[in-house]
C-alpha cells in the first residue's frame, strides 16, 4: 500500500465517528468533483441564485410524524425522526408503519405557497432520512410512499411542480450512509455517533456495499433524472467511516452529471461539496469567503413530535436569519408536518410572521453581502469557554449590518435611547462615505438628519421603531 494511502486509511480508522462535515480532505479525490476543477467565475455563476436566496425551508417529513415521539406508550426522548434508533424499534415493525401512512392533508401547493409567503426562497424536504423510508415513487426500493402506503401518491414530484409554478427551488435531502432499514448500511447510536453498526435487530446486518449498490445509488439516480430541472440542491447527511473516498467517489460520478446542482458538505468521503452546514447554530463570524448555510428547528425536533411545543419566537427567528445573513450565510429554517402532512399551525404563524417582515425589509436580506464592520455580533469572552474549551462567543443583540453595492442596512434590534423627541444612532470607523439615510419601512423614505465628522455618523431617528423586532436603517453610500 503506497504510504499516503494507508495514512489516509489509518486516520479514517482513527478519527472519531461524528457527523464529519469537516472531515479531511482526501489528498487527491479518486473521482474529482465539479468543486475540483471550475473555475471561480464558474463557480460563481452555479451558486448565484443560492447566494442570492437567504432563506430557505427544510423539510423532515416522514413515517416518523405517525409515532410522533411516543413508541409503546412511552415518550421517546430527544428528535422525532430518531425514535426508531432511539426506542430500537425492530425493522419489521417500523416498516409496519407504512400500511398506515396516509396523509391526505398533504398540499404540496399550500407548503410551497407557506415557503413563498414566507419569503423562503427555496425547500429542501427528507426524501430519504436514516429510517430507510423514500418518500417518493422509488423503483429501486419498495420500502417508499408509493408502494407501500395507502397514498400512492409521490409527494416530491408534486412539490416540484408547485415550486415550478411558484418560483421556487426544490432540493432533496438523501441520507447516503444511514439507512436503520437496509441490511448493511450504517446505523450510528446518536449518543457518541459510535459505532457505525450499532444495530439492534439483525434484519439491520449484511454488506455496506450492496447496500450502497442495491439502494443508495440506485435512489440517487432516481433523484437526480426524474423531477426534470430539480434537485437544485443536493442534501447529504452524516457520513461516517463507511463512506470512504472510493465509495463517496462513486456518488460523485452522478453528480458530475448535473452541472448545475448544488450539494453540501456532508458527502463524506473528503468531499468538501459546496456549502458549509453548521447545524442548530450560528457561527461566531460565518464562513468567510465560503457559502455557508445555519440549519435550524423551529422547535427542539426535525420530525413532528406531538408534544414538542417549545416554539422559538417570531423575534429569535426573524434576527438568527439577519443575524445569518449579516455573516454572509443562508438559513434552513425547518418545518415538520405531521401524519397527515399538516404543518403544525405555530410554525406556520411564525413563517407568516417572517414573510411580513421581509415583504417590507426583504431588500436588507436578499443577495446581500455581510456586514462591512463585525463587531457589532458581539466577542469572546476572556473568561468564559464554549464546550471545547475555546473562548466563548458572546452574541450582542442590538444591531446587525448587511451590505448592498450603495448602500449598507443597518438592522436594529434594539432601539436607541431617546433624547428630546429623537432616538440617536452612532456609528464609529465608517467603512464608506454615506450620501443619505431614511428607514426601509417609511414608504416616502423620509431623509433622516444625520451629522457626519471624522469617520463617525450619527443618525437622527424617530422615537419609536417602526418595528418592534427588527427596523432596518439604510445608508446611501458613494460606492
Ligand atoms: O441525524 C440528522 C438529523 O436527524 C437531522 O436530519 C439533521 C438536519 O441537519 N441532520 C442530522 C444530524 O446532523
């Protein structure tokens, strides 16, 4: 074995099972990707309406809504769509679930209308998650809504005709690795991601590979040609020592196909695809000079879980996306429908509440660039350390910046104190000369006084936001 060889080998085997959207890198891919050999000009021109977007819906939608949570009378700690791993559900009865699936409350146009009044600019929905089950019509595998629920019907073909009628961007999200349902695929206990077999049925046991060739790949062609221009977007999941370089390589080879998708970082394999994921979290500074993208829950689960009721605010929402985009990222903020493919009304309610807000403010968001200052996210604490003993990133929550070719948004959170009858922005080390300020939710665009000396600005505002979450202050600039 030629040594650079059994050095990458010999760190897969030794490297700590996780999630691994920061595996390293292969040295040299036994397939290169698009991302290998584009050019930047290309590159920017395949990502261009991904950049432009923002904000977009994940969808985790699944035989899991029907446990919702609760297996044999008992509530299943921890995400919804893992309550076959975590209660260890037998493969025989989980697919049993499937004879029951039958969510004729499912519009595909009423979830991408809910995306679109949203301002969501894009869905991602499960159509494979780690329990095995395709949630479209699958001729490689039976196990999949189609032919094996009274349904019938391929909910992924009817969002993408809705989201074509609509404007939208459709992707899929495909769990390569994980399948608790295929003899041979990996099965990761969550509580340490380890080890990659931790089966708990002996249906689960056999070979990797056939897995990879009888269902995987097989899918993920049918992915990939049956639902015309869509995906646009390709969403891996949690890779683990199974998916080697070699492995990985061959799903690489379908993807090369389709020059115009987009696919995230967790492949496995080294690839680095195209966007970074963090996930449940906002990044102290982004990614800079890399697309990057914030998945998060409205409330603590992916899939529905009855009981879960622990809604974030319309406020936490609307900033964690400014906060997202002021950093140059995208959000996937998720929604999880039900049996019957209703989307829980508390989620619909803060995504109305989001889409009112950007239908005024959407010009602060969409295709912006991040903020031309930074330290307005907040700083590191000099004595407090996050859970790997780096300094903990302290968030400040009173204004965010994003940035357009002549003009910066100022987003404030917080409303500065009133002196007389005005309220009084300040901002120090002004990165541009500004020409002109107004707010973005006075239709007349009123111009704001505003005092300009030795790189500092200060801005004469009304007493009151004109928006308790979040009143966006535009600056004209000279360039
Ligand atoms: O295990 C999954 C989880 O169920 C969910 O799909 C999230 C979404 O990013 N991804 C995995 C955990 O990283």
């Amino acid at each position: 074995m030629k040594l650079t060889r059994f050095l990458t080998a010999a760190v897969l085997l030794a490297a700590p099972l996780s999630y691994a959207q920061n595996q390293p890198a292969a040295p040299q891919h036994p397939v290169p990707s698009i991302q290998d050999s584009e050019t930047s000009s290309q590159k920017d021109a395949r990502m261009a309406w991904w950049r432009q977007a923002r904000f977009g819906m994940f969808i985790h939608w699944g035989l899991y809504s029907i446990p919702a949570g609760t297996w044999d009378g008992k509530q299943v700690p921890s995400i919804g769509e893992w309550i076959m791993n975590n209660a260890s559900i037998p493969v025989a009865d989980y697919k049993s679930l499937a004879a029951q699936f039958n969510p004729t409350g499912f519009s595909a146009h009423d979830i991408v209308a809910l995306a679109k009044s949203a301002g969501m600019k894009y869905i991602v929905i499960t159509a494979k998650h780690h329990d095995g089950f395709a949630m479209f019509d699958s001729k490689a595998n039976a196990f999949n809504i189609v032919a094996a629920t009274p349904f019938h019907r391929d909910p992924l073909r009817e969002l993408a005709d809705e989201a074509r009628k609509q404007g939208l961007k459709l992707g899929f999200y495909y769990s390569q690795d994980q399948d608790w349902t295929a003899p041979g695929a990996s099965a990761i206990l969550r509580a340490n991601h380890d080890p990659v077999t931790h089966h708990w049925d002996k249906a689960q046991d056999g070979d990797f590979d056939t897995y990879l060739h009888t269902k995987a790949i097989p899918q993920i062609k049918e992915l990939l040609t049956n639902y015309g221009d869509f995906p646009a977007v390709l969403w891996f999941d949690t890779p683990t020592a199974n998916m080697t370089p070699a492995r990985a390589a061959e799903i690489v080879a379908l993807v090369n196909q389709h020059p115009n998708l987009i696919w995230n970082n967790r492949l496995g394999g080294g690839y680095k695809g195209d966007t970074e994921t963090p996930e449940q979290t906002i990044p102290a500074q982004g990614f800079p000079g890399e697309d990057w993208e914030s998945c998060m829950t409205i409330n603590d689960t992916w899939g529905y879980k009855s009981y879960d009721t622990n809604f974030k605010s319309t406020e936490t929402l609307l900033r964690n996306l400014i906060d997202i985009a002021s950093k140059g990222g995208n959000y996937l903020l998720n929604i999880g429908p039900d049996s019957h493919g209703i989307v829980p009304q508390p989620e619909v309610d803060r995504l109305h509440a989001m889409g009112t807000w950007l239908a005024v403010n959407g010009e602060a968001i969409y295709g912006t660039q991040p903020t031309l200052f930074g330290p307005e996210a907040g700083s590191f604490s000099a004595t407090v350390k996050d859970s790997k003993g780096n300094p903990k990133f302290i968030p400040a929550w009173d204004w965010r910046s994003t940035t357009a070719p002549n003009k910066i948004y100022i987003e404030i959170f917080n409303w500065p104190p009133v002196s007389g009858a005005q309220a009084a922005f300040h901002l120090d080390k002004l990165p541009r000369k500004i020409t002109s300020a107004y707010l973005l939710a006075d239709p007349a665009h009123t111009p704001l006084k505003m005092t300009q000396a030795g790189g500092s600005l200060d801005i004469h505002l009304p007493a009151k936001p004109l928006d308790p979450i979040a009143t966006v202050l535009v600056l004209e600039t000279a360039k």
